[in-house]
C-alpha cells in the first residue's frame, strides 16, 4: 500500500472538507428540515478522527472563539405576523396546517417574553458538550503542567454571550486539576474587537437586503397560500404583501427549535419552498458578514482587531514563563463569521457573489448557533518549532494559501505571519 504524504495528508483534508460544505443544499435539508433555518440552526456535532500530532509534540495552549449557543430571537418585531395570523384565524380563513402553525407560533411566541435574546436552555447544552468534547480531545491543557494554570476568558457583554462562557467554563472547571485558576472579563471594549459595532464599518444595511429579496419572486406564494389559507385570494387581499409575510413565518419557525417547546413547524412548508427560504437567508448572511465579492473589503475591517487579539494573546502565552493555557473569546456570529473568512479557513477561502452564494456557501453548516474556531497550539522538548492546529465547528480544517509542515499542522511563524499580513 503506497503510504500517503504530508503533503497528500494535507489536500484529502482540505477536499474532505470541501465535499461537506458542497453537499447540495437541497439533499441537506430533506434529510433535515431543520437545517433550512440558515444561521438560526442549532449546533449539529458530529464526530471526526483528529489527526496525531507529529512525534513528541503536546498541547500545551488554546486560542479559541465561540459564537453564543442557540437563542430566542431577538425582539418582538419577529412575530409581528401574529396579528396577521389572527385576523385570518377569526375570520376562517386558516386551513388544518395554518391553524396548526398559529398555535405552534403562539407558543413560541409566549415563550419569547421576557426572553428576548437570551441563550435557550438548548444553547446552554451545545457549549457544555463543546467543553466537554474539548476537555476529553486536549486534557493536557487542562492539567496544569508546566506552570499552565490560567484560562483567560472573554465575552461581549450580550447576556446570551456570557451565559455561553459560564456554561462551556463550568465543564472545564468541573474536569480540569484543582490547580487551574479562570479569569472572566466583559465590557464595552471587548465587545469592541469580539464583535465590532457593526454600524462603524459596514454600510451594507441597503446591500444585504437587495441580496434577500431578489429571490423573492423565485417563492411559490399561490402554493403557500393554498397550504395555509381556504380561502388564498381573500387572505392575499388582507396580506397584501403574501411573499413578505410567509417569510415572515418561516423566519418564526425558524427559531422554534432552539426554543424549549420546539414544535415542528419548518415541515409546514414544503421543501421546494423552505429551500427557497434557506437561500435568502443564506445569501443575506453572506452578503453582510461573509468573504463575498462586493463586501469583503468591509467585512475584512471588522476582523482585523480580532486577528490582532489572536496575535497579541498568542505571543504573550508563548513568552518566557507564561501561565496562560488558554484564551476563550465569547461573541457572535458577526465576529465569527469575518474573522474565519478573513483568515481563509476551508469554506470560507473562495470569494463569491452573494447574489448566488447559496449555490456554493452553506450557513447551515459554516456559522450555526454555538459555532466555533479552536487554534491549538503544540510544543516538543526537542525542538523549539510551535505547531498549531485548527479545528472549525470541532473539525480539523485547513488554511488553503498557507502550506502546513504536516497534515494540518501550521508552524506558528508561518501562520503568525499570514495573520500578520491581513492587517
């Protein structure tokens, strides 16, 4: 059997990764209505084999950042269709499914109060098993070897954030050696680099709209009327506005499995349609925080100060006699997103149109809820080289421009020097 390279290593990665990012939108969410909710889309971990680090090589460091877990949306003007809803349901306008997706909507909608924006008790669940899953991958890190005592932790000051970094934190605290010491800090300056103030850079409020609606017309809206109304013209005439308002439920269903009551309402739909949905959201997503041709430039400026912060951290947690074993960096898909396109990770190196992102980017699977960026980094007695790894969403991946040592392990000169070189 001819014995595979570094080199080979490196590029069945990067094609093994590429294939789940392209597996056809479509075929994704018939196997899963759920996965039509774009970036609302709760964490699906599935396991993967890491790679072995190369001979006489330990983790002895982590530089880590982590959207919030799954969440209520974040204000009321999400269910303002109810209204609308309510007048059909009164005047017998609403079919089995419609009146089945009201009440559905009712209920998610009670549970929202006082919820606005907060991390659901689901979202808590995904950053204890990313923690867990963490602990179990890179105990050393944990352990308190070589004077490594200290987990630094950071989070914007959005409820949703820090309740993320307490849970995922808990589990660590609860596996790691009596020894190890956890720092928190949040404020308006974290929020500042974990999460840019989105309005001082990014003027693509008209931009990633235009994106949405111009698959609007694509919508079957004769076809969603008649699933949802008896009576389609009457209640069209009421909406005035049938494409808008029955994105206006799927936005509501989208949430709905990230809350506790979790009704089943995306199959209300059908799929041609929920598809359809998927890809506005897909491509409005993309359009306002992606590497997409027309707003890369922007989106890049977001990044810069958090790449920065990689940097910073890093280099002092590998100087001298350093302390830290970790840096645990808590935000929002709006920091998330543009750091990893910034950084070019698989996935995210292509540049696209967001007009037709959907046919070759997938939010489902690049920024759910509680996604992820683990840097770990690795250290030998016998040499001084520091090797790092990515894992993206808990899977190893791969920075295409930049050629690793071995497998998907990056010298950390090399990769400080790519990072260095984006800003």
């Amino acid at each position: 059997m001819k014995r595979l390279t570094a080199g080979s290593v490196a590029l069945l990665l990067i094609l093994v990764s590429q294939l789940a990012y392209a597996q056809p939108y479509a075929d994704m969410i018939r196997e899963n209505h759920d996965r039509a909710a774009s970036n609302y889309h709760y964490y699906e971990f599935s396991d993967s084999e890491l790679t072995e680090a190369p001979k006489g090589y330990r983790p002895f460091y982590i530089s880590h950042y982590s959207r919030h877990g799954s969440r209520y949306h974040t204000g009321a003007r999400f269910f303002r269709p109810m209204d609308m809803l309510a007048l059909c349901d009164s005047l017998g306008l609403l079919t089995d499914v419609g009146k089945g997706f009201y009440t559905d909507a009712m209920a998610v909608m009670e549970e929202h109060q006082g919820m606005y924006g907060m991390l659901s008790s689901r979202g808590a669940e995904e950053l204890r098993g990313v923690g867990e899953r963490l602990y179990m991958r890179f105990p050393e890190l944990f352990s308190g070897k070589n004077g490594r005592t200290l987990v630094r932790n950071y989070s914007t000051t959005v409820q949703r954030s820090i309740f993320s970094m307490i849970n995922m934190m808990t589990v660590l605290i609860e596996k790691s050696c009596s020894k190890m010491e956890f720092s928190y800090v949040t404020g308006d300056k974290y929020y500042e680099y974990l999460c840019h103030w989105m309005d001082n850079y990014l003027p693509m409020a008209d931009f990633d709209n235009e994106v949405e609606d111009s698959l609007l017309p694509d919508l079957d809206v004769d076809r969603l009327a008649g699933i949802f109304f008896n009576d389609p013209q009457a209640a069209c005439a009421i909406i005035k506005d049938p494409a808008k308002f029955f994105r206006s439920l799927y936005m509501i269903a989208a949430i709905s499995p990230n809350t506790d009551c979790r009704p089943d309402m995306l199959s209300c739909f059908p799929e041609e349609e929920l598809v359809k949905f998927w890809a506005m959201r897909n491509n409005y997503f993309y359009a306002g925080f992606g590497n997409s041709v027309q707003m890369h430039e922007e989106v890049e400026k977001v990044s810069k100060p958090l790449v920065a912060d990689f940097i910073a951290r890093a280099d002092d947690a590998l100087a001298g006699r350093s302390n830290v074993a970790g840096d645990f960096r808590f935000g929002h898909d709006t920091g998330l997103l543009p750091l990893v396109g910034h950084l070019g990770i698989t996935g995210m190196s292509e540049r696209y149109d967001a007009f037709e992102a959907h046919k070759f980017w997938n939010s489902s699977v690049m920024i759910p809820m509680a996604s992820n960026l683990q840097m770990i980094f690795y250290r030998s007695r016998k040499c001084d080289d520091v090797l790092v790894k990515l894992l993206y969403n808990e899977k190893e991946t791969m920075i295409p421009a930049l050629k690793p040592v071995t497998g998907p392990y990056y010298r950390w000169a090399d990769l400080r020097r790519h990072m260095q070189s984006l800003l």
